[in-house]
C-alpha cells in the first residue's frame, strides 16, 4: 500500500526556510514514520521555492523512514497560503498512491492536486483539519480527522449553513495533538524570568496580542515569535519582553521561564504550543470563548472571560497550592494523551473504516 502525507500550505507558509522545516520534527512528521512501520510505503510531500528530495530517518522505536518530496510552487499570489505547485501534481499522477493524507483544507498545494488529480479521477483522500475546517471539498474526502468536539459538531451537523454539506459521523475521527515529552518537559531548576509566556507569529491584520498589552500592566509577559509585524508590536506593548523567532528546540527553555502559557487567539481551535507547553508543566491560560473543555481542561489551567482575564489571573497567582496542581495536571495530560504515538490508534482506525491492508 502506497500512502502520501501532503502539506497543503507551502513549507515557507511559517516563516520558515528549507532546512528549519526539515529540522521541525512534530506531528506532521511523526505520522508518516508511524504509518510506515505499520507497513506501508509512505512518502510526505509539500511545496517550496525549488523542489528538492530528502529522507525522514526518525531515531525512534515504532517510527520508520519514508522519503520527503518537495515540489516547486507557483508563486502568482500575494498569499503564501494560496501558492500551488503543478509539479506536485504531474507527480502524483505518475506515482498512483492508494491514499492521499491532505494536511489541512485550504492551502494552495492542496486545492491544486484535488482539482486536478484527486477528484477527477476518483482518489481516495483524507484531510487531516487544523484551524480552519470546512471547505466544499470536506464533505468528498473518504474520512476526515478533526481535532476538537467543535469541530466535529459543526462538521456533522451543520445547522442553519444551509450551504454546508454535512459529513457523516462515520466518516469522523479524532485525532490528538502530538508533542515531544522528552524536549518540551519541565525544568524546576530554571528560574521563572517571566509570569506569563506567549508564542506565536507576529502578523498584523491576523494576530493582534492586544490582550496581551493589558497583562503587561500587571504582570511579567513574554513573547516569543518572529514575524512582519515584530517591530510594530514592539513599539505598541513596550513592556512585554520580545524574544524573537527561536528554533523549535529552544522553546522549552522559554516556556519553563514562565509560571503561565497564555493563548490570546480568537480563531484558533487546538494551536499545537498548547500541548507543547503543557508538556512543560505551564499552568494553561485561553479565552473561553475560542478555546473549549477538551482542549484545556479545567484542572490544568483557567478558560479566562474577557472582560475579566485580569483579574482571574490575579487571584490564580494568589494560589500557590492551586498553581502547582495545575502545572502537575497539565504535564501529565500531555504525557497521557498528547505523546508522539498518540495518532497511531486514529490510524489504525483509518484503515479499519477504510478497508486498507497490508501485503
């Protein structure tokens, strides 16, 4: 069985260069591995500037190798998010996979290979949904993996979108945010620099942080990320910490610096520096009304109201005891439920609702 994992947004879509992707190593490389020590020949394929082609050798029991292709893009648009890559395509015409694994459901590489190779010609696909979950091409994939309770609900039953197409709860699975346990751990010997730590990239008009200018008036804020707007947020929140763009592997140093993570989004489901630093031990802050229970639960930090945030983090912070439980509860939700294998057993339920098997 030939399976292929794509990445639907090109690689630089993060702010990232060739090398700096190869080197992240998460989820979207950790399924690959697992799928093919499962016993499929599996291949991750994405769009760069230049195609290029490399091997994925993860050191790791359970995990084997499968190689990367990455494709040249097409570049016509201002929007990174929207550069395809036809070369992807001719490709995967000539390579006839048995699955194709999109990950994510708008980007440009994405919407390219399914309207000219995958829906035409009757391929079986899954979409692998992060933020932004439905598209018209959702309802067609054969399965779709869904990260959160809110998101299935609106997948199964779209309500008064009357111009949404429901999908089939059996054609719904869950799939857990995966992280590294052993890198992104806790450090109880480094000392804590900073009340509250944020990450994330700096992007005018998509992210504005302006939460985070309140709790500088009141407590020790941190902000890691590189981005355009980096310069302009600095002069805007003079007193939150700018650390800049870091590599993945030095996150943890910041995050154990910090007593709190907090997540100011509004349009985000699961961001994966959630897990990330739970697995540090970070007590977990997220506004109640983007972030649900099954995401952050309510033993492992605080789903804050926005017109009130401030003043319940006051009061957390006031409870020591309080704090240490929830960064203990926090640690160990992310080693039960969010480990590098937590996306084995949605697999091999994958493969069961798909009548996949291997020779």
């Amino acid at each position: 069985m030939r399976s292929v994992f794509i990445q639907t947004y090109p690689i630089y879509h993060d702010l990232l260069d060739t090398e700096q992707w190869l080197g992240r190593i998460n989820r979207d490389r950790w399924m690959p591995g697992i799928l093919a020590d499962m016993g499929s020949e599996v291949e991750l394929w994405g769009g760069d500037y230049e195609g290029s082609v490399h091997k994925s050798d993860i050191d790791e029991e359970g995990m084997g190798s499968y190689k990367i292709r990455l494709f040249e893009t097409v570049s016509d648009q201002s929007q990174t998010k929207k550069h395809y890559s036809d070369a992807l395509v001719e490709y995967a015409k000539s390579y006839d996979a048995d699955l194709h694994l999109l990950k994510g459901v708008d980007g440009g590489v994405g919407i390219r290979l399914l309207n000219q190779y995958l829906l035409p010609e009757d391929k079986p696909f899954v979409f692998i949904i992060g933020g932004k979950f439905y598209t018209g091409n959702v309802p067609k994939a054969d399965l779709v993996f869904y990260e959160t309770e809110e998101q299935k609900e609106k997948l199964n039953n779209p309500g008064w979108r009357f111009w949404r197409r429901a999908v089939e709860e059996e054609r719904l699975l869950r799939l857990p945010k995966s992280v590294d346990t052993d890198l992104f751990s806790p450090a109880p010997d480094l000392n804590k620099k900073w009340d509250i730590v944020c990450v994330g990239r700096l992007i005018n008009r998509y992210k504005t942080y302006d939460e985070l200018e309140e709790l500088s008036e009141h407590f020790k804020v941190c902000m890691v990320g590189g981005g355009p707007a980096k310069e302009e947020f600095e002069k805007k929140f003079p007193k939150i910490d700018f650390v800049g763009q870091v590599p993945n592997d030095e996150v943890p140093n910041y995050l154990n610096q910090a007593h709190a993570f907090i997540h100011p989004g509004e349009n985000d489901y699961f961001p994966r520096v959630i897990s990330e630093a739970a697995a540090c031990g970070c007590i977990l802050l997220a506004f109640a009304d983007s972030i649900a229970t099954d995401v952050l639960p309510t033993d492992c930090g605080l789903r804050l109201d926005r017109d009130s945030y401030v003043q319940e983090i006051k009061e957390l912070f006031d409870d020591k005891v309080l704090m240490k439980q929830m960064g203990n509860n926090a640690r160990n939700y992310a080693v039960e439920c969010l480990h590098k294998f937590s996306t084995k057993k949605p697999m091999e339920k994958m493969l069961q609702k798909l009548d996949f098997h291997f020779h």
